[in-house]
C-alpha cells in the first residue's frame, strides 16, 4: 500500500478509529484532531508501518461486518429504522465536501407515505368510547392533542343527554368558535334543536343544546343563583367546556374555574382540552369538589403520525430528526444533515 | 423576521413534494402580507381550472358577507392559491380563508401565531419559521404547548396519512426551542384566579361569607395552593423531627435565652474601648487643648496651634508656639499648665496652622504675658461604672454561664436557632398559601364597601344591586361613573366613544384623529375619575383615537366601513374587534334598563346605530 493510497484510507474511517490505532503510539492522541492524526500515523518509521496497515485492515473488516449486520436488521424492521448515519465523504485532498445534496439523505424514503388514506368507515378510538361510557356515571376531562377527535366524544355525549331528554350547554372560548359549532350542531341535530346565546346574540334560547361562550355560561350561572333567571338548571344533564386549556389564560381563565365551581351537582361536566401538562392535578380537583367522581381519559397519540422535515434557505429539504416520526417524550436527535445545515446558515445568514 | 427563504420558492418546493395544503407561521402581521405581496407577478399559479372555482367560491361567499367583494387579497387568492389570515383581518374573510383552506382549494396559508390558538383548520403541512413570539413589546420564546399547538395543524385526520412539520429558518431562530417543542410533554397549567368587583357582589348577592369562604376553597386555584402548602407541610414535618433532640431543657424556651444571653454578652464585650492607651487625666485635659489654647510647657508658657495624633503610637500631639516665636510639636501629656486664657484665631491647615499675621500677634502676645495666670481645673471622670454593671445583669438574670446545659446550649444554639427560624418561616407561608385568597375577597369586598356597594355587613346595597350587573373589565370605573351621572343625557356616539376607549386594551399603535371637542371633554372627566381609582383597579389606558373611531362610526350613520377603514391606520380586524367588544360594553349598559331606563336607552341606540354593514353580516 502505498503513502497516499493509506492516507486516503484512513481519512475515510471515523476518527475513532483512528484513536484506536494511536492508543499507545501517539502521545496524547485524544487531544488531536482528525488531520493530524492521520499525519502522525502516516510519519512513523517503515518498521512500523506494516503493523498499522495489518491493524487497519481488521477494523475496516469488522467495520463492513458490522454495516452488513446492520443493514439486515433495518431490512428485517423497515418501520423504525432511522436513516444510516452519514459518514462524510472526503474528497482525496482530505478537505469535507459541502456540496449540492448528497444522495446519502434519500429524499423518497422521507417523502414516503405522504398522501390520501383510504376512504375508511369510521370506527372511534377506544378512547373516544371510553369517555362516552364514563359519562354516564361521572365527569369527564379529555387530555387529547389537536385534531384528535374530541368532538366527536361531544356529538356523542350531547346525543346520549338529549336521548334521556336533558338540556346540554356547549360552551367555547371564542366567539367564532361558537358559530361554528352552532352551524355544525344545526346540520347535525337540526335546527330547532340547537341554540346559541353570545354576548349579542340570542337565537332559540329555549332548546335543549344550547351553545355559548364561556363567560355567557358563568353570567348564567351567577343570576341562576341570585334567583332572577330561571335557566331549567334542574334539566340540565351535561355541561361541556371546549379547549379548557384557557383555565390558564392569564386574563380570562378565572371565568373557567368560576364556571366550574357554580356548576350544578346533577349536571355532568366534560372538559375538552388540548394535552396539557397536569391533567391529573385537574381530574383531581373535580374529584375534590364535585360530588360524583371525575374521570380522566388522557390520549397523547395523534391519530395522523406527525413527520419533521428541515428546509434549507437553498430550497434542500432534510429529515429534521434521526427518527422519522415525531414521539412524545422520548427526547430528541436532530439529523446530521440538518445540524451541518443549519450551523451553515448560522454563519452565513444571507444567501 | 422574515424566513430566510423566499415565499415563492418556499410553496413551489412545498408543491414539487407534494407537501400542499401547508399552514406558514410568520411572526408578524406585516411579515404575512408581505409574503403575500412577493406572489404578485410570480410564475407560482394555480391551474386555471382551480383559479375559476376559488372564484366562483369567493363570489358566492361575497353574497352573504358583501365585506370582502373588494378585499385587496382576493386577485392573489384567485391566482395563486395562497393567502394570509391574521388578526388584523376581517373574521368573513377569515371565514372564508378557512372554508377555502377546508376544501382544499388553496395551497398555503400565511399565519401568525394567534391562529394556532383559536379557530380549527388543519393542513397537511405546517411550516414553523420561528422560536419565539412578540408578547407585550418583547420576544418570549414559544412554550411547548405552543409549538404543539402549531404542530397540530399539521395532518388532516381521513385526509392525510402523515402530517408534516417544515422548519426554516428565519433569524433568531433556536432549533433547540423547536426540537424540545416537538417531542417534549406540555408544560402544566396553572390556575389564574383573580378575584374581581363584580364575583364579589355577585358571590355576596346569592351567598353569605361562610359559604363563599367555601366556593373560593373549591376553586383550582386553592387546589394548587394546598398541593403547594402540602409540600411545604412536608418539609416543616421534617424540620419539626430535625428540632425534636433540641426540646425543653433546663429553660423550657431555651433557645430563645441563649439568644437574648448571647446578645448581651457580646454587647458587653463591644463596650470596652477598642485603643485608648490615653490616661484618664490626658483623656480630661484634650477637650482643652485647642488652638489658641495657652498652656504651660515645662521649657515656659506656649499657644496651641493644632491638636493632632502622631502617626506611629496614636499618641495626642500639640503644636505650639513658644514665646521665642518658634513652632515645635511637643506630646499631649507634656503640658504641665492649662491656663484659663484662650485667643481667639482662625486656624488654617498647613504649616504655621495659622494666618502669618496672626503668628506674629500671638509672639507678642506670648512676651507681655502678666506674672500669673488662672489654671483651668481639670476633673478626672472616674471610670464608668457600665461594665460590672452589666456583667452583674449577666450573671443574675441569666442563669446561663451556671447553668447545667451550659455546654450544651452553647454547642446546639446555631443549628437550633437555623431550624427554628426556618420552621416560623415555613408556618408563615403555609397560612399565607391557605388565606391568601380569602384575605383577596376580603380587600376587594372593603373596597366596595368604602365606595358603598356594600353595607357593613356584607349586604348589597342599591348600588351593589345593579352594579353586580356590569360584570367586565374596568367594572368600578364603568360603575363609579354611572353613579357620578356622566352619561345622563349624553349622546349616543359619545358614549360608544368612551366606552371605546375603555375597552380597548391594546397598545398597538394607531393614528391620531380629529377629536371632537364634546368626546375631549367627556374623556378628561373619565380620565380624571380613572386616575382617581387607580389604587383599586388599573386604569384603562383610554386612547382617545379609538374613542374617535367609535364615535364617528355611530354618530355619521352614512358613513361607510370602507372609509371609516381608510380615515385610521388601524388594520380592519383591529377596528372590526374594537367595535364588537365596545358593543358588548354597550350591551352591559343596556342590561341596566330596570334602574337606569334613560342610560340603557342611549346605549340601546348607540348599539342600534353601530349594527350596520360589517357589524350586522357575522351571525
């Protein structure tokens, strides 16, 4: 082997390999970079010269033993297999090679799977179920990400109250959201079934879904309890608070809680919220002073897997993640190629 | 700040990957429309087949919500499939965004963060270009329920199989913020109680103090602050089993009789002086010896220059001058006569310690000095008698230095006095956490009563009766100028105008209109009693252009909502938002028509007056 045919060899192999092959011959080997390294290891004298190459062949025998066996495990468990760690390219001069896209970061197998489902009939999460059936003898507090089908466990609770002749008052945060739903509950239910009271707007107040905001709901309940309005509190089966999440908002959350607590024992309440972080303390505290027992129905899966991708100001489109989809709680690895990306454009903003 | 990447490109290669509908977030309003505006000439198009029936789509909608037939955006929604949707819209057009957006008619929407929170419409592909987000004047960073708000745009259930999160980057951008945000557990939230005028009158109308203490211990708030005193329960629990060894033990308060013992004890000690190698007599004489001074040195009669300390031995020094007309420094304790004679001079700071001319004076004064003169007697103060004083105090009153757990206390006290203040602390906070809400009720229920809402016993009174009724922010102010009668008899416009101004709470800068001179005046007086209630509730910041904005609306009702847009820089969503809170404002007033029939008609009128065109469109 000649000199620059071994230089090329060893500035191909990760550098802890390298290491490996200066333990006990380079002085305080582990303080030195890559290119240096390989310096050192290619000026020892020829007598020793032969050793390194006998050792360098072993490593770059288990090396490809080992890439062999991974590659038959990834083949073996398509689904979690993480995109093969990159190692960089060097060109012959031994400087990285920052050029156009790699074909190392395959973009069709990040692509993959994008697309339209099936139209598929719809079957309801366990959980969705479980919530229902709760309500039957309890409160509920649903803990589920965005879009992952809270309303359908209202539809469903609203059509068990109304089936057992109960008035049912919807309550939102926005008074946007409160048309919607008033419009999705009128397609739904019907519209002499369906009312809406906002702040100015006062639409068939006697029917047995009511849809609302918050704050209409706690002004309610307050004139409900000096006596001056008669509500039908004593038919009202079940209170529902969407995105109770607002609990925290610094301005209006104290409506929430004001609502809760004036809330009448017979009526059954189901918070809606986003995942939160303690939905336990909450399920808790209903239990506390409420008294029928309150369950908690937490879901922190989302019913579409969530992808990260990283998009260069070049227009190249990269994993964000080592790991394909996109898990709660399990820590995270940016991908390689997104890393050298983005401490590009941290040192070159402007391109 | 902008992504660094270009908009155009940014949905062309969104569109190449298939990776349409996608939901941009941009940090600012002004950064959506600008992205906006790069589409304009751009070869980014959408079919024509698809550019016909957003048309035909906006067309009809403009049927029920004739406010965007000539919306600005509309050509580039036609053209190129993507539009903006901030705050600083109309809700129809926003509407209609989202409807499009449903029907996956449009490729791309550019959003600001405040989307994510409010209404639902989710996208295959979510594009987060920032970090953090402008609260308030300054950049906080984005939480992680935040981001996961965001992120849970991405992916229509029955729609998409995967959803899809795109960073950019923009300046100022943090991976870690975002890496952390997507894969991490929300934080948790925290109860915001507050106590406010109109939950007290309304609690004290239908409850009485004990069942009201009990509905405030129900609330969130109360939970975490017992879940907090428990865990500061726990700790006192271990510090009260640390104080266990350190009980009663000769003393039955033993720690605090070793602080007193210790306090005096080393006030006892801090009472000898610290160097004072002066005798008793040489401490009596020096109050004598000032310049002007004559004295007698045992070489003959001399004047004091100046009282000094010699550097090395702290030893009091004189400098004088003798009858030969020289200056020597002689020692303090040298003098053998102090005479009862003094001349008057002004000492000066540096050598001869006087003025020449003065010197002089003073030689002469020294030669014709008479045979005898009086001496200045001097009394030695006896030794103060504090000290045996006290260390008799210390032995009788305090059995400690004879006491047999003398050692004892002496090697416990530190650690017994740490954990003992440590455990007063702890019960400190543990009943301020217990109180702290009820004693809020309290201050807020005292307020009223001094304002007299409420009777001494806690009973609504006429006022207290209505007022229960205006239950939005700046309550006491709304009320306090009810009872002052600054609304009888005003016009319509004027209050929609002040109350306007009350509700707005955002510091979102607008511009300067006209005022009109009879809202200038109404609004000094509002200003005046806001300021004057400043200590119970924060004013509101009562721009009197919005009070403009309000008034011009409601008193011209031929005034359109395109020019009443075009006569203020606030955006249309802004203008849209001020009137429909200052609506619900009036509605607070209108609900006080059984005690305050003349006022609630003015803002019957002035609600009636103020829904027309956009206002009357929304259901």
């Amino acid at each position: 082997m000649n000199h620059d045919d071994l230089k090329l060899e060893l500035l191909n192999l990760p550098v802890k390999y390298l290491h490996q092959m200066a333990r006990g011959r380079i002085h305080r080997h582990f303080r030195l970079g890559k290119q240096r390294l390989v310096e050192l290891i290619l000026a020892f004298p020829p007598d020793q010269r032969l050793a390194i190459e006998a050792e360098l062949q072993q490593i770059q025998k288990t090396r490809q033993e080992r890439l062999a066996l991974q590659e038959a495990r990834s083949a073996a468990l398509p689904k979690i297999s993480s995109p093969p760690l990159r190692s960089k390219v060097l060109s012959p001069k031994g400087k990285p090679n920052f050029g156009p896209p790699q074909p190392s970061v395959n973009l069709q197998q990040i692509l993959e799977g994008i697309g339209v489902p099936e139209p598929m009939p719809f079957v309801p999460d366990p959980w969705q179920t479980e919530a229902v059936e709760y309500l039957a003898h309890s409160d509920v507090i649903v803990s589920a990400p965005t879009g992952s089908g809270k309303t359908y466990v209202a539809i469903q609770a609203i059509k068990q109250a109304m089936a057992l002749n109960q008035t049912v008052i919807y309550t939102s945060p926005l008074k946007a959201l409160s048309n919607t739903k008033f419009m999705e509950f009128t397609q739904l239910f019907g519209s002499d079934q369906v009312g809406i009271l906002t702040g100015d707007r006062r639409d068939n107040a006697q029917a047995p879904l009511l849809v609302m905001t918050t704050e209409i709901l706690r002004n309610l309940l307050y004139d409900a309890a000096s006596g001056e309005i008669d509500l039908r509190l004593h038919t009202l089966g079940l209170v529902i608070l969407d995105e109770s999440q607002y609990l925290a908002d610094p301005e209006r959350g104290v409506v929430w809680e004001e609502t809760i607590i004036l809330c009448p024992a017979q009526a059954r309440l189901l918070l809606l919220s986003a995942s939160i972080g303690n939905p336990q303390d909450l399920a808790e505290w209903l239990q506390a002073i409420r008294p029928i027992p309150c369950h908690l129905v937490r879901h922190a899966k989302r019913s579409v897997p969530l992808r990260g991708l990283y998009l260069h100001p070049t227009g190249q489109l990269v994993p964000l993640f080592r790991n394909q989809d996109i898990h709660q709680g399990k820590g995270y690895h940016f991908h390689p190629e997104t890393k050298r990306l983005f401490a590009e454009y941290e040192i070159k903003p402007f391109i | 700040m902008p992504p660094a990447i270009h908009p155009v490109d940014l949905i062309e290669i969104l569109r190449q990957h298939r990776l349409t509908p996608a939901i941009v977030f941009l940090t600012s309003r002004r950064a959506c429309d600008e992205a906006i505006d790069t589409f304009a000439h751009s070869s980014a198009r959408v079919s024509h087949q698809r550019s016909e029936t957003i048309r035909t789509f906006l067309e009809k909608f403009a049927k029920d919500f004739p406010s965007i037939e000539h919306h600005p955006l509309i050509p580039v929604v036609q053209e190129y499939g993507v539009a903006a949707h901030h705050a600083g819209h109309l809700p129809s057009w926003k509407i209609a965004i989202e409807e499009l957006m449903r029907q996956g008619l449009l490729d791309a929407v550019f959003a600001t963060t405040t989307l994510a929170a409010g209404v639902d419409f989710p996208a295959r592909t979510v594009v987060i270009t920032q970090s953090s987000v402008r609260k308030s004047q300054d950049f906080t960073d984005l939480t992680i329920s935040e981001i996961q708000q965001l992120a849970g745009r991405g992916g229509r259930r029955g729609k998409d199989l995967v959803g899809v999160v795109v960073i950019t980057p923009s300046p100022y951008i943090d991976l870690h913020i975002l890496g952390k945000g997507l894969t991490g557990y929300p934080e948790p939230i925290d109860s915001q109680f507050v106590v406010s005028y109109p939950m007290v009158l309304n609690l004290l109308k239908a409850h009485n103090l004990d069942q009201i203490e009990g509905l405030l211990a129900k609330s969130f708030a109360q939970f975490q602050l017992n879940q907090r005193s428990a865990i500061h329960q726990d700790h006192l629990d271990t510090i009260q089993e640390q104080l266990q060894p350190y009980g009663p033990r000769e003393c039955a308060d033993w720690v605090n009789q070793w602080k007193v013992f210790d306090l005096a004890r080393r006030r006892k000690s801090h009472r000898q002086p610290l160097v004072n190698n002066d005798t008793p007599f040489l401490t009596a004489c020096l109050p004598f010896l000032t310049p002007g001074r004559l004295i007698g040195l045992p070489k003959g009669p001399a004047i004091v220059l100046r009282q000094y300390r010699s550097r090395g031995t702290f030893a009091p020094m004189l400098s004088v001058v003798r009858a030969k007309g020289t200056i020597g420094e002689c020692p303090a304790h040298s003098v053998t006569q102090i005479y009862d004679r003094v001349f008057e001079f002004q000492p000066s700071r540096t050598l001869p310690w006087c003025p020449p001319h003065v010197l002089h004076q003073l030689k002469k004064e020294l030669s014709q000095l008479p045979a005898r003169l009086p001496t200045v007697p001097i009394l030695t103060e006896t030794q103060e008698a504090d000290d045996p004083l006290l260390a008799e105090v210390l032995t009788e009153e305090f059995p400690c230095p004879t006491c047999p757990s003398h050692s004892a206390c002496k090697k416990d006290f530190p650690l017994a006095s740490k954990l003992r203040l440590k455990s007063q602390q702890l019960t400190k906070t543990i009943q301020a956490l217990r109180d702290g809400l009820w004693h809020r009720f309290q201050q807020k229920a005292e307020v009223l009563h001094k304002f007299g809402y409420l009777t001494a016993g806690s009973q609504l009174t006429v006022d207290g009766e209505w007022g229960r009724l205006i239950r939005i922010n700046h309550s006491l102010l709304i009320t306090e100028l009810i009872r002052m009668d600054a609304f009888s008899g005003i016009a319509p416009g004027l209050l929609a105008g002040v109350m306007a101004s009350i509700s707005h709470d955002d510091d979102r800068p607008g511009s300067y209109m006209r005022l009109p001179s009879g809202l200038a005046s109404v609004l000094t007086q509002v200003r005046a009693v806001a300021d004057s209630l400043s200590p119970y509730e924060p004013p509101p910041l009562l721009r009197s252009d919005v009070a403009a904005l309000a008034e011009r609306w409601i008193g011209n009702p031929q005034l359109t909502w395109a020019s009443l847009v075009r006569s203020t820089s606030m955006a249309e969503g802004d203008v849209y938002r001020l009137l429909a809170r200052t609506l619900e404002f009036l509605s607070q007033l209108y609900g006080l028509k059984v005690t305050h029939p003349g006022l609630a008609d003015i803002a019957h009128s002035a609600m009636v007056a103020m829904r027309r065109e956009v206002l009357q469109e929304l259901p």
